[in-house]
C-alpha cells in the first residue's frame, strides 16, 4: 500500500500463468528450497537463514543472466530519492472515501463490506458506475465493485479482460 501511495504502479500477471513471471517465480523455489524446507524452529533462528541467504545469494552466487557474476558486484544505489509526501485519496465530486477499518472492511448503506486487510487504515475511493455498481478504487487500482442494490453481497470481482489471441493463416 506504501509503494502504490508512493505513485508506483502494479503490474499484474495473468491468473493462472506464472510462466509470465518465470524468474520471479524461480527465485521463491530457491528461497524456498534453502531457508523453509523445513523451516526453523522460531522466528529469530528463520531470520538468520534469511540473512545467510541473502548474502549468499547476492555476495556469492554468480547468476547466469549476469554473466556468472554476483549481483553485488554490479548493484549501484540510486541517486533518486522516496518522495516525501504519499498521494492522498483523490475523491470526485459523484464519488465517496471511505476509510477501511482495522478489519479490513467498510460501512456502505449500513452494511459491512469486507475490502483488504492490507488496507487497514487507509482510504478507498468508491465511485459510480454502471446502473447501481459502484467501482471501489485504491488509487488508479479497481479492487472490485459493490452493487449498491444489494450490499450484502460484498466486494465483486472484477472480470480481468481476456487477451485475444488471433489465429494467423499461413498461404501454402
């Protein structure tokens, strides 16, 4: 929620195909494998495996995209700097803020909607949409709409847009 308020955007893979997402998906496998199979007896003993690891992975171990060199010896701190403040909720004149509780939820039309326990504490962004839906935004972010009919039936998914794929025809 920090990151997103700090003006940085999410991007998002497809459900389903972690294959988009390969290296990423392969560095939690070796997370995984080296520090929490199994995992440690307490939190303090799994902290230390995860630092071991880090070093480890970033001082020691040459990456192959890297040309067989450690990321250490390449990483250079940024000269850019957070911005200082966070981006405050912007409301339209036909929309609504409301803050999400400690439990993750709001109130709209008496009712409690569960949103995110991530956003505990922050400001959600409900707008309206088409006949009695009201689009819920974190931001730029849709997380999901509310049928202002009937509020009982909490967040609603959002349905992600399918990707076409077109059929090429090769001439013989």
């Amino acid at each position: 929620m920090w990151l997103l308020r700090l003006g940085l955007r999410l991007e998002r893979i497809t459900p389903g195909r972690p294959q988009e997402n390969g290296r990423h998906e392969r560095f939690h496998r070796t997370l995984a494998d080296a520090v929490a199979s199994p995992a440690r007896a307490n939190a303090r003993a799994q902290q230390r495996a995860f630092d071991v690891f880090r070093r480890e992975y970033n001082e020691e171990r040459p990456h192959e995209a890297l040309g067989q060199i450690p990321p250490a010896e390449l990483y250079a701190a940024s000269s850019r700097r957070y911005p200082c403040g966070l981006i405050p909720p912007a409301g339209s004149s036909f929309g609504h803020i409301e803050r999400v509780d400690q439990h993750g939820a709001i109130r709209w039309h008496r009712k409690r909607i569960f949103i995110s326990t991530a956003l505990c504490g922050a400001y959600v962004q409900l707008e309206p949409d088409a006949g009695t839906r009201w689009a819920v935004l974190f931001g730029s972010i849709l997380l999901g709409h509310i049928d202002g009919a009937k509020p009982e039936a909490g967040l609603l998914a959002t349905p992600r847009r399918r990707k076409s794929h077109v059929l090429q025809l090769q001439r013989a």
